[in-house]
C-alpha cells in the first residue's frame, strides 16, 4: 500500500512510517475530502482519535468509497449525547443524563464535553459549589456549545475491544483500565489484560452498545463501569482504543487489530479477519485468562498491559533510560511521546503524559508489575522553573 498521512504537526510521529505526508488537520474535513479525491485513494481510516471517525465515514460515503461504517453511524459514535439517545432506544444500560433545571442533580456526577474525547472538558463534581466552574470548562471544550451531566457510576472500569463482521460481534480483549484520581478524572496510567472481574455481562452490554449505534464492521471499543446494579456503558467507539489496545491486543491474542483496521477500510476487511479470528461464545471471551487466538499450553503470554509514563511538570532537556526499561523481562517496547522542548504540565488529562510501556507476563498482575518497572526505569530529566 501506499500510505498518505495526515497531522498538522509537521513533527507526527506517524509520518516516518508513511510514504508521503500532508501536513493538514485530521479534523479539517474539507481539506480531507480534497486530499482524498485529488490522490484518488483506495480507502481512508481514521484508527485511533474520534472526531476523524465521523470524517472519514462522511467522505468515503461522498467519494464512494467501501467503509465499515456508514456517515450517518460516524455522527452518533462522535457524539455522546447521541450516543445517549441510541442507547436509550434500545435498552442498554448506560449512565444517564441529568437535568439541572428539574433538580435532578444528584453529587457527586459527571460534566463533560459530549462531542470530545481525552478528557477533555471531563470533570468529576462532588458538590454544587464546583458545578458552574466544570460546566463553564465543559462548554469552552465542546465543538456545538452543548454540556452533557450525568450521574456518576462507581465501580471498576473495563475496556472492550472487539471486532464486528456483518453484523457479529467478536470480543478480542476485555481489559481493566486503572486511572487517575481527580482533577485527573478519567485519565488511564495502565490498561491490564485479563481482567480481574468477571466481565460476561460487560461483554454483552458492549455488544449491544455496538448494535445500537450502528456498527456492523470493523473495531470497536467500549468503556464500561460495573456499577452496583451491573454495567453501566460509558462510550462506545468505531475505532481502536487510543491508549496502543491494538498492540496489547495483539500482543495477548495475536490478532492484528491495527492491521485489521485498514483492511476494513479497504473494503477486504471480512476476508482477512476470518483467518485469525475465531469468535467463542461471549461467557468464553469474558472469561478471566480467555481470549482469541491465544496458546493456552503457556508458551503465549497470560498477561499484557500498558502502562503509561507520567512525567514531572517543567520543559523537557532529555530523557533517559529508555534502553535500560526495554531490557526489563517482558517489556515488549517502551515508547516517548514528546522530544526535549516540550513542557509538561500538571496530569490533568490522556495529552499529558509522557510515553507508554507495553509488556506481557505470566498472569496479569505479574505483566503490571513489570510494565510499574519499566515506567520507574525511564527518567525524565526537566527544567522545572520553565513550567
């Protein structure tokens, strides 16, 4: 294939893996269209960030061009005030909306910018004294000048990350996603494979979040809480996880999510997915410890994770120990986001920090233990009067 790239940062790290780059925002959909239709592409895929989703949808359906999902789908999976209403209307349970002018406000809850993603706008409230300044940072985030409140779930957070083919629903992975306390509020610091719950339900709750928003091919990925009464869908994507899921998942299971993604966007998807994907039932995907295509004879690995580097707040003068990190057992490949120059400031949401680790190990707290390691191998050194 021939692969065009498509950042408005002239430094993408996705650009040295592609044959050409176009230095325009993944988000300026006119300019997209343009691009695709001058070069005549084959397929257009936006695999990891979510308002890209619902552009390349509507421009392969302008173009002509074979997509898993449809543009309208693209504007419900970008939006999760629609998304809300989709899951309304056909029963799936998810975490509901609260009106403040009918004093249903109930603390603590949630604020967030329905039509974003990486917490931004995202803030847990627990008294009414910090509810105007969160809706106040909500609406100055939100792209249509709309504020979604809802309540607060509690409970452990999981992540479903499946495949769907005509219609069929595959899980591949469903992972425990550990995040940070507040003013962090959503941001993952390690995404751990198995899952330490049990997960059916969550897996059926995904599969009919899926349904209900109108994903019938390609990846998908599900947030869920499980609540007291049972899971709770937080939001439903038509994309992989953002957070390198489709390397833990290939890393556990040995299916290519990454490679799969853009098969699909070619059209060819249901060819080449059948090969390595044998769907089981959803209680055997659920499981803790089961999954697809992995070797249970103990040469595969039993536990994966990705934990994430955060780094201290000051400019960025180097970074050490990488080498050191990636010799630690089990550590797949430890990666920076940022070069020096860059300054980091306080974690408040997934853009702050610094790098990932991926690692495997014998079960799934042992492959957490070793990615801890990794991350406390790397150092980075900073100006912190520059902050």
């Amino acid at each position: 294939m021939h692969v065009i790239a498509v950042d408005r940062d002239p430094q993408a790290v996705g650009f040295v893996l592609a044959d050409e780059r176009a230095i325009i925002s993944s988000e300026d959909e006119e300019a997209v269209d343009r691009l695709a239709r001058a070069r005549e592409v084959d397929g257009i895929v936006s695999p990891g960030a979510d308002w890209p989703v619902g552009i390349a949808a509507r421009v392969a359906e302008r173009i002509g061009l074979a997509h898993p999902i449809t543009a309208r789908t693209g504007s419900i999976v970008t939006s999760k005030a629609r998304q809300r209403e989709a899951f309304a209307a056909a029963g799936v349970p998810h975490a509901h909306e609260l009106d403040r002018r009918q004093g249903e406000l109930r603390f603590p809850l949630v604020v967030k910018a329905p039509d974003r993603q990486g917490q931004r706008g995202l803030a847990l409230v627990r008294s009414a004294d910090g509810l105007d300044a969160a809706l106040e940072t909500a609406l100055a985030e939100s792209r249509g000048g709309a504020v979604l409140v809802e309540e607060h779930v509690e409970g452990p957070e999981v992540t479903v990350n499946a495949l769907s083919v005509d219609g069929r629903f595959v899980p591949l992975t469903v992972t425990d996603r550990l995040t940070a306390e507040p003013p962090a509020f959503g941001v993952a610091l390690a995404h751990v494979w198995p899952s330490r719950h049990d997960t059916t339900a969550a897996v059926a709750a995904a599969g009919a979040a899926v349904e209900a928003v109108g994903i019938r091919n390609g990846p998908s990925y599900t947030q869920l809480r499980l609540g007291p009464a049972g899971p709770v869908v937080m939001e439903v994507t038509a994309r992989l996880g953002g957070g390198h899921d489709a390397e833990l998942c290939a890393a556990a299971t040995g299916v290519d999510l990454n490679a799969l993604a853009v098969e699909f966007a070619l059209g060819s998807g249901t060819v080449g997915c059948l090969t390595p994907v044998t769907p089981p039932s959803l209680d055997a995907a659920a499981r803790p410890g089961a999954s697809l295509g992995t070797d249970t004879s103990g040469a595969s690995p039993r536990g994966a994770a990705v934990v994430f580097l955060v780094p201290p707040v000051g400019r960025l003068l180097q970074v050490d120990g990488v080498a050191e990190a990636e010799a630690l057992p089990g550590v797949e490949w430890v990666r920076v986001y940022r070069r020096p120059g860059h300054v980091f400031g306080p974690l408040r949401r997934g853009a702050d920090r610094a790098g990932a680790a991926l690692v495997t190990g014998a079960d799934r707290d042992d492959a957490l233990v070793r990615g801890r390691r990794a991350a406390d191998a790397v150092r980075f050194r900073v100006d912190a009067d520059a902050s």
